[in-house]
C-alpha cells in the first residue's frame, strides 16, 4: 500500500493552474467553464505559466466537469457561443480540490511533474447531479454541445491540448454515471481520431465498457484504493 500522502504535503510540492471562461449563449443562459487545468510540481513551473499549455505532460486525465474549481484571482473572460471555437488560452493560479489532490497523489508515486486535465464538458458544477441535469437542458434547449472541448466545434482546440509525451496514458476518470454516456462517447470518438486508444488507461467499472471509477469516492478507504490501483495499473 502507498501512504496517503496528506494535501498540506501536496501543496508544498505542486501548483495549479486553469483556464476559466463564461460562454454567454444566444438562448440567454450563462454557462460558467473551465477548458483545461495544469498540475505541475513547483520546481517544474515555467517563468511564463501560459507556456504550459503549449508543453507535452506526462498525462492527460479526463473527468467529469469542473467540479468546485475556482480562480484565485479576478477573471474576465466572456465569449459568446459563436467564438468558441477562438477561445484563447490564459492560465491563472487555481485553488486546489479534493480531486486534484488525487491526481498529485497519483503523479508523485509515478514520478511525474506535469498533468494536464481535461473534462468531459467544461460546465462548472459541484454537484454532479445538477451538472448532468443541466448539460443536457441546455443541449435539448438550444442544440449547443460546444460546452465539450470532444464537440466538433472545438476539434483544433482538443488537437492541442492532447499533445503529450510519447506513451504518455490517457486516463480515464469520468464515473460511472449512466447520464453521461452521450458526453463519454462524444470524448472517446474524438480520441480515436485524435490520439492513440492503446493509450487509455483508468480503473473501469466491472461489467461495463467505458465508464470509469472517478478518482473520488465517498469512503476514504476507496480514495485510498483508487490512489493505489491507480498508480499499480500505470506502473504496469
């Protein structure tokens, strides 16, 4: 077993930085978005933070949404749904989450000073329940899909940031929710076109044939397991 690495330990050696955006769409609903997250240890971090989403990391994580991430400063970055497709990126200094904390754990036990993160949909919701109730109103409202960087509006966008080292394992961590198979399936066909699927990686669900155990569950004893079973598969 691994130790539990305690998140005060982690904040001394990793940093966070995301891209924050509101999408204003044309039905008047607002959509607050994040389109990529940076981990990388703090001997890592570049002098220019927006040159991380340029570099190659160790490994792509894909999750659900957002969650509960937020900026720690002032962002003022609003589009319509028209310019989706020009979004440009600008990182800022992130506040850690819960999740984060197990992806830090996962890159300190297999040595690796960059993670990028991408989401099934960019909606920010802490409330997974919420979030799959609302992507799919606002889909069957107005037809946008856009608030997916795997839509097709945004494949030069996914093109850039699936850039990786050779070999690098894409990880699948989205749940195992049944509400997000349309979500799931746009991510993987994209992949497949985009990518190599013999770089998939993540800890399925028995039984099924793409959903995968997100990295945080309920009982700390599975959070513990995960961590391990993660880093057991990857060094593998």
């Amino acid at each position: 077993m691994f130790e539990f690495i305690p998140a005060g330990m982690l904040k001394n050696n990793f940093e966070v930085f995301g891209h924050f955006f509101l999408i204003n769409l044309k039905s008047g609903d607002q959509i607050n978005c994040r389109s990529v997250l940076e981990i990388v240890t703090k001997q890592s971090k570049p002098p220019e933070i927006d040159s991380l989403s340029k570099q190659s990391p160790n490994a792509i994580f894909i999750m659900m949404n957002p969650g509960s991430s937020v900026p720690l400063e002032h962002v003022n970055n609003a589009i319509s749904e028209e310019q989706i497709n020009q979004l440009v990126v600008s990182l800022v200094p992130t506040k850690p989450d819960t999740t984060q904390y197990q992806v830090m754990r996962v890159m300190h036990y297999c040595g690796w000073d960059h993670v990028r993160v991408l989401n099934i949909s960019d909606m920010r919701d802490p409330k997974s329940g919420n979030f799959i109730e609302r992507y799919r109103n606002i889909e069957e409202i107005t037809g946008f899909q856009a608030h997916s960087i795997f839509s097709d509006e945004r494949t030069d966008e996914l093109q850039g940031k699936l850039k990786k080292k050779p070999k690098a394992p894409i990880i699948c961590a989205w749940g195992v929710s049944a509400g997000l198979e349309p979500l799931i399936q746009r991510c993987l066909v994209k992949i497949s076109i985009i990518s190599d699927m013999s770089d998939l990686a993540g800890l399925m669900k028995p039984d099924t044939e793409n959903k995968y155990f997100h990295p945080l569950p309920t009982l700390q004893t599975d959070k513990v397991k995960w961590v391990n079973n993660m880093v057991r598969e990857i060094k593998a």
